[in-house]
C-alpha cells in the first residue's frame, strides 16, 4: 500500500461519516485475481473509560486497463475532388497494461460516401505496440470546394467487461477543390504508345482499302506531335 496506514481523527460526531482513501499497489501478475485486507477501528464513546477495537474484512480485485490513442493520422493526397477518393491512414496504440479485442477504425462525415472501405477491424491490439491502419475514403459527388474536416474514431473492449467500450478520436483536414474538365484531345494524347500504333495501323487500313477498311467510321485522324506526318503520305496514282 502507498502511502501511510494510519488515520487519526479526534472526534466524529453522531451521524457524521468519515472516508479514508488509499492507494494499493497491484503488478501486472495480478490482473484478474481477489485479494483480500483488513481494516482495524479503535475508538472510544464519550463517558467510556477504555478503548474499543473492531476488526473489518476488505475484499478487492485486480483489473486491467486500456488506454487507446490514435496518432500519425494523415490524408494522401492533401486535395482531392467532388467524387474523388483519398487514403486516410495512421496508428492505433494500447498504452495500458491490458489487452484490447475487437478494436476498430472508422472515419465519418456527412460529405462521404457510406462504404465498409471508411473501416478498419484491427482485433486485438497488446499493450504499447502500435498497430498502422488504412482506410479509402470517397467524397459524394455534390460536395462543393472547401475545406472539411474528418472524424477518425476508435474502440475496443476489454473482454471482461465486454459492456464497457473504450474510445479514442481524432480529427484530420482535407481540402476539395474544383475538378479540371479535361479536353478529348488531351485525352488521346496521353494515350501512350499503344494509341500512336492504333492510330499508324487505321492510317495504313484507310490507305490501303479505302473506303472498305474497318477502321473507316468517320472520325478523323490526329497524329500526335511526336510522329511526322511525312512518313504517311500517299503518293498520287498516275493513270
């Protein structure tokens, strides 16, 4: 026991109480288990020429405790768009001397979309080792530029006292910005290689067969910058 064992009051009037606070000293090998003390009473009423004494049993268990704390939270990227999608992920640390089960993770806001990807089921997480978790969170489509902020919750049970949750939370920001309209000619040229030979080999058809080629559906042939036009040329035909 900490501290000193010992009260001493000089008097406690007719339905007076008193409380005596203490503290005792458990280790972690004792989680779980009962142990029982004692408690001595002397005193002596008005008029009484010798001490009483009485002798009390205090029983008392041992329990754990969970500590959670969420750190290293951070969003990837910073920005995203309206419809748009972003990483949320961090650690979930158990700084008590007890295990923790079924915990889990999840980010809210009323600007996302409801998805089981916005939640984590971590399970058991031991005292002082961090576990990292990632979630994929997605923006409704109407949401308007700004900035927002999310709701990072955890919680865990002790699994002998299931009925008693312990949680944590934590906020991270994150702007939504304007989304770009990209034009269709941007589009085909980030096309890539295998667009340049698409392209070459509708060329080629056209030229070859004429009106016959497969590849003759109205739309019009744009080389990218990075191939010379010179290479396809056809020669005109002598009669």
């Amino acid at each position: 026991m900490y501290g000193d064992s010992h009260w001493h009051y000089s008097s406690i009037g007719m339905g007076q109480s008193v409380t005596i606070n203490f503290q005792v000293y458990a280790p972690t090998a004792a989680i779980g288990n009962s142990y029982q003390g004692s408690i001595t009473v002397t005193y002596k009423q008005l008029g009484d020429v010798s001490y009483t004494q009485e002798v009390h049993a205090v029983s008392f268990s041992v329990q754990g405790w969970i500590n959670l704390v969420l750190y290293g939270v951070q969003v990837t990227p910073a920005t995203t768009v309206p419809g748009g999608n972003v990483t949320l992920s961090g650690n979930l640390l158990n700084r008590g001397n007890l295990a923790a089960f079924n915990a889990n993770v999840t980010v809210e806001s009323a600007e996302l979309v409801p998805s089981a990807l916005s939640s984590a089921y971590l399970g058991e997480i031991d005292p002082n080792i961090p576990r990292p978790f990632s979630l994929l969170v997605v923006f409704k489509g109407n949401v308007a530029p700004g900035n927002y902020t999310l709701l990072v919750k955890a919680s865990a049970i002790d699994s002998s006292r299931p009925e008693s949750p312990y949680m944590a939370q934590i906020t991270s920001k994150i702007q939504v910005r304007r989304a770009t309209p990209q034009s269709p000619n941007q589009g085909r040229q980030n096309g890539g290689v295998i667009g340049i030979l698409y392209e070459i080999l509708r060329y080629l058809m056209d030229v070859f067969f004429g009106s016959a080629s497969p590849f003759s559906s109205g739309y019009s042939f744009l080389l990218p910058t990075t191939v010379s036009s010179r290479s396809f040329v056809r020669a005109p035909t002598q009669s």
